[in-house]
C-alpha cells in the first residue's frame, strides 16, 4: 500500500472521519427497522438494541477488508448499540486489532413510545408520539423521553466535531446510525437537499478542519459490496432509518 500523508509526519490541519453506517440487522432484512415509515410492516426502534445478522457480518467484513487498505486507521469510535459496536469490532480487528471507543452521543435518535411499536398501529396506541414522530418540525420532541430531530443534530454534530478536534492530522472510523448520518451530512451541507437513503456500511468521508469547517471527501461508496450480492440487502437507510 502506497504511504498516504496520514502516516507521513506532515502536520495537517484537519482530521479525516471515515463514518459507517451499521450492517444489516434481521429487521432490516424483514423490512422491519428502527426508525423509519414504510408501506408494509415498520417495527420503530431507536436505541432498542438490535444484533446484525449473517448478511450484517458478512457486509461489515467486507467495508473492514476495504478500509484496511485505504490510509491507516489511527481509531475507531462506535456508537455502543450493538449494530454498530459489532460492525466497529470486525473493522477494528482488520485495521491493526485497534480498541473500539464507544460513545453514547453516536446513538441512533432517541423515539421515546414509539420504540417499540408497529408503526401502522402506533396512531392509535400512542398518538400524541406518533404526531410528534410524523411531524415535519425539527424542534418537537417525542413524548416518552424522545429526541426531536434539532437535539439529534445537536449531540451527534457535537460528538464529531470533539473527535476531530482530538485526532487533527488522523484518519478515524467512527461506526453509527442512518439519523445521525443525515445529521452530520446536513452540518457539512446546509444548504444541500436533504439526503434519504443510507445504505447498511456505506462510507463517507468528512473532513473537519480548524474553525469548525467541515467538508464530504466521499458520500453514500458501497462499491465494497459490489458483486458480493449483499448491496440491494443494505435495506433501510431511509428517513430516520437507525
């Protein structure tokens, strides 16, 4: 592998943050997600814990395989729902048997009652939640200790700007959720049209250098699946998808 500049002594001023989205779970596989409005069944889930399944495994060691020929990875940060921490694990062992950092602030968005409920039914069972849910403002918060979206940008935006702030000069993975990947795309791009599908270990590349600023390198590169006949199982992604 050609030397890159992260493993040169050259200072830089800013950090490169690889994020990933999670592997596929088995609700995702089933059409049943964590967070996300679809015409069939829609179990909500949020920071329910849900395990990756064979497909997950088999996916997170392919975007492992990938990023352990890339520049070196100097950490790897995940959010510590299982998902993701077990996705950061197989990416971790490929790329040096690094430790896996988990943070809490890289959670999934937090759905108070709706987690946990079919989202057909939820209307009915818990319709106050279900308007905050379905609303289209990003300052409603969702009764049963929910997040609105504005709090999820808040937390998720602030956790990465405190890893880039501590790895200047580093390539770091840091393993989440589909909400969270929207939020940190909309930090980058404000003025960008909102992003809907995120695809189960999708890579995207920002940079966050001094003064806050950040860019996208790379958005959405699943080509690490290609031809493994994992890429169309990547279900999910979608609005708020976890």
């Amino acid at each position: 592998m050609e030397e890159s500049r992260f493993d040169c002594e050259e200072d830089l001023d800013y950090a490169e943050i690889v994020v990933v989205r999670h592997g596929e779970t088995s609700w995702n596989a089933e059409r049943k997600i964590q967070a996300i409005m679809i015409s069939i069944v829609v179990i909500v889930n949020g920071h329910l814990d849900v395990e990756l399944n064979d497909a997950g495994r088999q996916q997170a060691q392919r975007v492992a395989e990938r990023l352990s020929k890339e520049p070196k990875i100097a950490h790897v940060y995940s959010s510590d729902l299982k998902r993701a921490f077990e996705t950061a694990q197989i990416i971790a062992a490929k790329c040096g048997k690094l430790e896996v950092l988990t943070d809490r602030d890289l959670r999934e968005r937090h759905l108070g009652d709706m987690q946990g409920l079919v989202y057909q039914e939820a209307s009915k069972i818990r319709p106050e939640a279900y308007k905050a849910f379905s609303s289209n403002r990003t300052d409603v918060d969702i009764p049963g200790g929910g997040e609105s979206l504005d709090k999820l940008y808040d937390r998720c935006t602030t956790a990465l700007q405190r890893i880039g702030d501590k790895h200047k000069g580093e390539r770091v993975v840091v393993v989440t959720h589909g909400g969270v990947i929207r939020s940190l795309h909309e930090r980058a791009r404000p003025s960008a049209r909102k992003v809907e599908k995120i695809l189960n270990t999708s890579v995207n590349v920002f940079r966050l250098f001094d003064g806050e600023k950040w860019t996208i390198q790379v958005w959405g590169d699943v080509s690490h699946l290609d031809q493994t006949g994992f890429l169309q199982s990547g279900f999910g992604g979608d609005r708020t998808s976890g």
